[in-house]
C-alpha cells in the first residue's frame, strides 16, 4: 500500500482502464519509464492481468528500448508502442518460450510451425497489436511452380500482409531472396488496391549482422530479418544495455 501511494499519489489521475490486479503488477517495477510503459500500453490495448504478467516477465519494454536511442526510450514510456509505419511492428529478438521446445535439442522448421500453430494465441500475442492471421504454408503459384510461405498475417493497422518464414538454423542469402520473391507475389496477386506493400519477416534462430546487411542491400525496405530465442530473455543484462543508452 505504500508502494503504491508513492507511485499514484492521491493528486494524480488514473486511468478506470487499469484494475488493482493491474496495479499490484506495476507497483513491483521501480523503474518509473518501465512502469510507465506498461501502463500506457494496459490504456492503450486493454491488456488483461495475464497478459500484462506475460508481457513483464518477457522484458517486453526493455527488448523494444534496446533498439532505440535516449529520446525513443522516453516516448516509448511516455506514448507505448505507436504503430505507424512498418518498423513499429518489428522486434530484433522474438522471445517463444511459450512453445516449450528444448534449448539444446533438434527440431524441425516443421516442428517449430506446429509448435506456433498450437500456441497461436500466445503468438500473436507476442507480435504485438494489429496482427490478423491468414494461414500457414500460404501456396504461391509461379510459373507452374509451386511455394508456400510459413505464415502469412495481415495487419489490420497498417493495411497490408506480413509474411513469415521461419529458419531453425542460421538465415542464408537465398533465403531473402526467397522472402523477396513472396513479398513481390503478394503485392502483385494478393494485395487489394486499398492494400499497403507486403512486409516480410524472416524469423532465425542465429542472425549473421553482416551477411543481412549486404544481402538486403539496394532491397525492399519491409523486408526484416529478426531473431528468436526459446527462453525468457535476462533482465538484469537488457536492463543494463537499457541504462547505458540513457546514461549517454
């Protein structure tokens, strides 16, 4: 009770959007921007208390300020997560811990897409708002050849799709390639003409900084390559990374 007469002193407007459970949750992070975040976004998205729960114990704010500098860190915590171009819906590491697949064993691209497909809520969940879901092993036709794209989802904020191809191992130059290839399908065959251009995701296990960056070059600007790891993220060493920006 202390605690939260400290954070939300009587002279202070509260949201009616925000429940006690709600609160009980925030008043446990000492970071002010932190807790300022996830606040705006339980305003903004109507977060229930087990998303709420998920999202904090996934870092969500401190994987999404890791990528930006001192000024974005601060409106991150002041505005949550403004979707306005194709970049907001992006993360550099997607965090799957729910899937429960093993660190260290082998699975299959296969595996892995069934994994989601049975844990779709928590998926889009992890995504992030706007995210509708289309199908999986989308078929594309191309000269009487055929493709399937992962998973393919439209985002009803931005207009348009967003294709998913999932990489257990380390993503290749081909592999772009390929993502470039449904991307330029879809904007061609699938998209409306209310649509926005496709955007492509590439989702690997291990991402080679340099080998994206000279394989995207002169390329699509929606086309992401992005990481995924299958365990909570450490919070004290993103915490630290979060620090040293604001610190600069």
């Amino acid at each position: 009770m202390r605690k939260f007469y400290k954070y939300y002193p009587i002279c202070q407007n509260i949201s009616d959007k925000l429940s006690w459970s709600h609160f009980c949750e925030l008043i446990k992070l000492d970071d002010e921007l932190e807790r300022s975040f996830y606040q705006k976004q339980i305003e903004n998205e109507n977060w229930n208390i087990e998303t709420l729960k998920r999202q904090m114990n996934s870092s969500l704010f401190l994987r999404l300020a890791v990528s930006k500098d001192k000024q974005g860190i601060l409106d991150l915590s002041k505005e949550g997560i403004q979707i306005q171009k194709p970049e907001d819906i992006i993360k550099d590491t997607y965090t799957l811990e729910f899937l429960n697949l093993p660190e260290k064993e082998a699975y299959q691209e296969g595996e892995l897409e069934e994994k989601i497909i049975d844990n779709l809520q928590k998926f889009l969940m992890e995504l992030g708002k706007g995210f509708t879901f289309v199908g999986r092993q989308y078929p594309l036709l191309v000269n009487n050849r055929h493709y399937h794209c992962d998973l393919v989802f439209y985002h009803r904020i931005l207009k348009c799709f967003v294709l998913i191809d999932l990489k257990i191992n380390s993503v290749q130059h081909e592999d772009v390639g390929q993502m470039n290839m449904y991307m330029g399908y879809f904007a061609k065959e699938e998209n409306m003409p209310d649509d926005n251009p496709p955007i492509g995701i590439i989702l690997t296990r291990n991402k080679d900084e340099l080998l994206v960056e000279y394989t995207t070059y002169g390329m699509d600007s929606n086309l992401f390559v992005s990481k995924y790891e299958l365990y909570l993220p450490n919070r004290d060493e993103l915490k630290k990374l979060v620090d040293g920006i604001l610190e600069e």
